[in-house]
C-alpha cells in the first residue's frame, strides 16, 4: 500500500513522520540530530530512500546528513562550502561592502534524476552542487559572479538563497530565490544566470521595480506545467506564465499578501496555496486565525481553509520551506508553524488535523510519497 | 598519548564515549591536537575551526589545566601535563542559552 513520508526540520532537531495511504494514523520518529537546528532535510526522487539533511548550530557550524534507509540511519557527509575563488562583498544592511561569508545551508534540492547529485542554496547567497552523495561541494559561482551580486543585500533573516527549482522539461535549467536579490534563472545548467524579476514591485527599495532587490519568500512550480511560476513575496502573490520573464501579481482577494510559503497542488496545476501572514513585523495569521488559502483558478480568486485550523488565539508563523504537498489522489498538503505543529490535509486542503502539536518551531516540511 | 574531552554534541557525531585519546606526532600544540582529531575522526572537521580560516569557531573554547587556552597562538606548546597526558585537552562548547 502506498504511504507518505514528512520530513520535519525544526529548531532541535529533525522528525520522520510516517503513514500509510489513508494518512490517518502517523508514527513519530525523532528527534535526529537533537539539539541542532535542522533547516531542510529533503529527500532524492530518484532514490526516496535516500535522504539529505541540513544540519547546523551556532556552536559547531555547518553539517550535513545523509540518510540511505529513509531515514532509519544517518552518516554525516561533506560540510565544507568554500566559495569559488576570493568572494567579493555584497552589500550589507548598511549599504557598505561586506565580505562573503558562508554562514548555514538553508535548502538542499536532489536532483531529480541522479540520487549522486543534490543543490545546496547558502548564506551567504550562494549555490553548490554535488555529484557524489555530499562528499565534496563545488560553487556554481556564475551566480554569484552576476553583474548584480556586489549589490544584493541581505533580508532580516539573513542573504540566504532559499528556493531551488529544476525544470523537469528542461534539464539545463534552474531557478533560484535569494532574499532580498530576487529570482534568477540558468538555462545552461547553472553556468550563467540571469535575474527573472520583471512585474514585481516592492516598496521597501529605492527603485520598486528594479532589476534585483526584491525580497522573494518563494517559488513554486507544477512539474506538468513548468513555464508557470507562483510566487509569495514580501508583499504580493504573483504568478509568470514565461518561466519568469514577467510576472503579474495574483494576490486578489487575500486577507493579506503577505505571507512565506507558496504551492501547487500535485494533480491541478492552477491549484495554489499560501498562508496569509500580518506584517510589518507581527508576522502572525491576520486576527489569530490560522487560516491557508486555496486558489483553483492559478489566482487571484481565493478560498479560506478552516476546518480544523485553528480559528482563534493562534500567533504562529508558517515559514517559507515548511509546507509541502504529496502525490497521493487526493493530494495531501502539509505545512508545519513555529507552534511546533504539523497540519496535514488528505483532502487538498477542505479539512486539516495536527500529526503532531508540540514539536519545536518547525523550519521546513517535505512530504515523499512512497510506492 | 593526549587526552582530549569532547563537548556532547561532537562525542554524538564522532560516536565516541568518554575521552578520546590521540597519538599526536608533533610537539603538543593546539593546532597538532586538532590536526590529530579531525585526522581520526574527519567528520568533526570544520565544526571547531573554520575550514578555510583555520581560526576557532567563536563558541567554542578550549580549556586545559585549569586555563582558558582559547586565545593562545595555535602553534604554542600546550601545558606539559597535557602534552605528557596527565590533564585533558578540553574542547567546550561556550555556555549559552536558546
């Protein structure tokens, strides 16, 4: 029987929470890697038992993790993200150059046909592959050795290239999210890069529609349907129909555009999620609501889900990694909250119950769906 | 033999129980002791001392005979009873909250 696999990153540490085909009973393994903040862990769809883990502290640095059973043993692999050559600075929040510094891994996208090769998008904004399970790391710098790089600026959370999405048509081609650069795209196989921001506007920078400098919180793609890009910024929810040569914003009825985390239903391309969130500065679901919309018009016209969220006094973030879809008809969406729940849906969204109330605040959420 | 003493996180990674005892070839110095650690146990490499700067993770001390060998230039003998294996080479994990 089929089942789902949710790998939780948190702040303490990473759970493995596991059902079958009905998502209705979940066993709870964790906490791996106790004590350590867990950003991303992510694993290959050309091996599903074959797991990533971005594992880091401020007391010991950067490690990564690798699982081969599902995630039942760990080895830790390669940890050393050295950038390409000598750096440069970038901006700081000061406008004054400030070197590159690799900090922490926040995302590790596996490639999609190659169980060998994973993405590991770093802040420092930058992009590493590698070929070998983890092992060893090499910058694909041309990113970062765009005309604009000297001038990014990091976003209050720290310049952290967030996003990674490979384009299953197109082998040769990328895009990335870095806050607050923007979305960039290769279509040479990360060798060159160039920014694909065209229609967003951002009122926080000098010039609201430049070319870089926009403060993109994420990036979804439907794998069927690739050209078509839906974005939650800052502010705005926006939608490219050109694989991010203009974009048009999508926000329509939402209680606000604000929010972190954007996907697409696994079997309806115009299927979206967000959740809206109150800013400047509360970051919290507007009225302590918790409330994720749904569009299935690929936009602007927008359905508040309910059932089962909570519906008062709740204060808690949903953050950009952490929500995430199965492939399972229906299709289970999931999205854990600094609250330190997990909500999952096995009915796209119409009804919602915790697999879990009381972990730590949880940093991202990945579903695979096993055979 | 020296004898170094691990903080929890890093006896987990390294799988190691209790003190780790190394053969360290050179004269004893903070630098030969972490070159020796990391030697024996590679995926400790880069969660003391940065990988490329070589300098000290900011949180993270070192401690032996009752002193703070922190600061100490990375090619100074270490104490004799550490380098003799008396006393331990103590990598801490600095005292904070969150």
């Amino acid at each position: 029987m089929s089942g789902v696999r949710v790998l939780v990153g948190t702040r303490k540490g990473a759970f493995v929470l596991t059902a079958d085909g009905t998502r209705a009973d979940w066993d709870v393994s964790g906490p791996h890697f106790a004590g350590w903040e867990i950003y991303h862990v992510k694993g290959s769809p050309a091996d599903p038992a074959r797991l990533f883990a971005s594992q880091s502290s401020s007391w010991f640095g950067q490690l990564i993790q690798r699982s081969d059973d599902g995630g039942a043993t760990w080895q830790p692999v390669g940890n050393e993200f050295r950038y390409d050559g000598v750096p440069g600075t970038h901006q700081w929040y000061d406008g004054t150059p400030h070197p590159w510094e690799f900090a922490r891994v926040w995302h590790l996208e596996p490639s999609l046909t190659d169980p060998d090769t994973v993405y590991a998008g770093v802040e420092d904004a930058g992009l590493f592959r590698s070929v070998d399970g983890g092992q060893q790391w090499q910058e694909l710098s041309g990113l970062r050795r765009h005309d604009s790089g000297s001038a990014w600026q990091p976003g209050a959370g720290g310049m952290c290239l967030h996003t990674i999405l490979q384009d299953p048509s197109r082998p040769e081609r990328m895009f990335v999210a870095i806050s607050a650069a923007g979305a960039f795209r290769t279509d040479d196989a990360g060798t060159t890069w160039r920014p694909v921001n065209r229609g967003l506007q951002s009122n926080g920078i000098p010039d609201a529609d430049a070319e870089v400098g926009h403060c993109v919180h994420r990036i979804a793609m439907h794998p069927a349907r690739p050209d078509v890009l839906f974005m939650q910024k800052h502010w705005d929810v926006l939608r490219s129909d050109d694989a991010g040569e203009s974009w048009h914003e999508v926000s329509g009825n939402l209680p606000t555009d604000f929010g972190f985390p954007i996907d697409v239903h696994a079997h309806e391309p115009d299927t979206v999620y967000v959740v809206p969130i109150k800013s400047d500065s509360e970051h919290y679901p507007p009225d302590g609501r918790l409330r994720v919309y749904r569009s299935r018009t690929g936009g602007d016209e927008w359905e508040a889900l309910t059932t089962g969220l909570p519906q008062r006094n709740c204060y808690v973030n949903v953050l950009r990694d952490a929500m995430a879809v199965d492939s399972l008809d229906s299709c289970g969406v999931y999205f854990g909250t600094t609250g330190g729940q997990v909500y999952a849906s096995a009915n796209a969204g119409d009804s919602w119950a915790p697999i879990v109330r009381d972990l730590p605040p949880v940093l991202s959420v990945e579903v695979q769906t096993l055979p | 033999m020296i004898r170094v003493v691990l903080p929890a996180h890093l006896r987990t990674l390294a799988r190691v129980d209790g003190e780790v005892q190394l053969d360290v070839a050179g004269p004893a110095t903070q630098r030969e002791v972490l070159d020796a650690l990391e030697a024996d146990f590679p995926m400790l490499r880069g969660t003391m001392r940065d990988h490329v700067t070589q300098q000290r993770r900011a949180f993270v001390r070192f401690f032996a005979c009752e002193q703070d060998l922190s600061n100490e230039p990375p090619d100074a003998p270490l104490p004799a009873a550490v380098a003799l294996g008396a006393e331990p080479f103590v990598v801490v994990g600095a005292m904070a909250g969150g």
